[in-house]
C-alpha cells in the first residue's frame, strides 16, 4: 500500500485539520513538489506541527520523506486552468489510475465466485449510488442472473428479512457509511445472506461487515469543487466484473448478446410506430 492509498484509508478517523491536508494532498499530488510546508499551512488552515504529525501518522518521516514517496508514486502531468478538456482528462485519468492500484485482483475474482454461485443477487444503493446499482442489476439481468435492485429504504430493509444464506447482497456506497445501508446489513448478516460492498473506504463499517469489501478511489479526492462523476471508479470496476463474468461464461455472453438484440429490434419497432402516428403511415 502506497501513501495515498494510506492516507485514504485512514481519511474517516482524521481530525478537520488533518482531513483539510489530506485533501488537499490527495487532490494536488502532483504540484505538491513545489510546495513547502508552510504554503501548505497557509492553503489548509493547518499548523506546521500538524502537518507534520499528519505525516508521520502517514508513515513518512517528515514532510520532505512524504513529497518524496508521494513523488515517486504520483504522475506528472501538467493541467492547464483554463483547459479544460485537459482538466477533466487529467481527473478521470486519476481516478482510473489510484483505483488500478487499489483494486485487490483476489478479491474481485472471490466476489465473482459468489457472484455465479449465489440463488438470487440482490443490490442496494441510494442516492447517485442507485443509479450506479440500477446499471449493475440490468447488467446481471441481461445476462440471465436472478438480480433485483433496490434503491429504496424501506424496501431494502423489509426485503432483507426475507433473506437467505443463499442469496448474495451487493451494497454500493461510495462513504461506506450510509445509515440505511448500514441498517440493512445488520439484518441482512443476521439472515446469513452473503455481502458483498463497493465503497471508497476500508474501514467503513460496511466494508467491515461485508464478506468482501472491494475498494476504489474516492472520485472527491479527485477535486471536489469541480463536477467530477462521484460513481466514475465504481462503474470502472463493475465494468471490470461483468467484463470478467462474460468472458468465462458463454451463457452469460449469450444471453446479454440476446437481450441486447432483442431491446433494439423493439426500440426500432417503437420508432417506426411514432413515425407511423406522427405522419399517419399505413
């Protein structure tokens, strides 16, 4: 583990001052070079002292030891302010990049076991992060699993009464800390229902209840002050499961191939219906 993944793993149990250098640090990795450790106090708010506590909490000796690891770790790439082709180019590439090295490759190939052997899958998420679970289920769906999302509290916590040892939950929350998340888990644990969890944070209380815990990079750490697509490093990795699943199933690439078929014969039938009405074709 580098020391932006540590940084990030740690980010939840920092104190304001220290979560102000660390994103600070996690958003500007690669023009902290130039920055010595009292400009840096000046952008965070943060004393000298702190900073370098921070770094030692870190694992780096001093703050030089922190550039220098950082340093050896981070890519160089210079980002124009008022290109911002270049900008977001710059963040995705980012994102992409420190969740590569996140990514435990075990891990996603246990949770794609689970995934092929489970009776039902449900999955939850709320927020922009049930859109990314609605997207994840019509995946499953296209495929031939028997998926159901849910994005809906109340549904998510009766449902998951109803639960089984044979059936596998997946929990998409990029916090980790979603209070009706975390509540429906609870339950879905006491039922004995595999979990699987997609978060930015290991030490989330999600991805400590979970079987699996699968980490990405935190999109915010990219730069929260400009729109950077919060669920971005999430659906990178989903698209490196499903990609996976079809590849070592032919019936799962089967039936997607099929679905997808038989959805665009249907939408161009649609078509042809509202070109029919609109110019009264018999």
């Amino acid at each position: 583990m580098d020391i932006l993944q540590t940084i990030q793993q740690k980010y939840n149990d920092l104190s304001d001052k220290e979560k102000a250098i660390a994103n600070y640090v996690l958003q500007n990795d690669s023009s902290l070079q130039n920055m010595n450790i009292t400009s840096l106090s000046q952008v965070t708010g943060a004393s000298t002292s702190t900073i370098t506590r921070f770094c030692r909490k870190m694992g780096a000796a001093s703050y030089v030891d922190m550039k220098m690891k950082i340093n050896s770790i981070s890519n160089q790439f210079e980002v124009k302010q008022d290109d911002y082709f270049d900008q977001i180019y710059y963040y995705y590439n980012k994102i992409i990049d420190r969740t590569n090295k996140s990514l435990d490759k075990e891990l996603i190939y246990e949770a794609i076991k689970k995934i092929k052997t489970a009776k039902r899958i449900y999955i939850y998420g709320l927020g922009s992060s049930g859109f990314t679970a609605e997207e994840l289920n019509l995946r499953f769906l296209k495929m031939g699993m028997t998926a159901r999302c849910l994005t809906n509290t109340h549904l998510m916590l009766i449902g998951s009464r109803s639960l089984t040892e044979d059936d596998l939950v997946i929990a998409i929350s990029s916090s980790g800390a979603t209070d009706e998340i975390v509540e429906t888990l609870d339950i879905c644990k006491e039922q004995g229902a595999g979990i699987i969890s997609i978060t930015s944070f290991a030490d989330s209380y999600i991805s400590e209840i979970s079987d699996i815990s699968l980490v990405v990079f935190s999109s915010n750490f990219a730069d929260e002050k400009k729109f950077v697509n919060t669920q971005f490093a999430i659906i990178y990795l989903l698209d490196i499961i499903t990609t996976i699943l079809m590849s070592g199933e032919e019936e799962y690439e089967k039936n997607y191939e099929e679905v997808d078929e038989m959805m665009t014969k249907r939408n161009r039938h649609d078509k042809h219906n509202i070109m029919s009405k609109s110019y009264n074709i018999k």
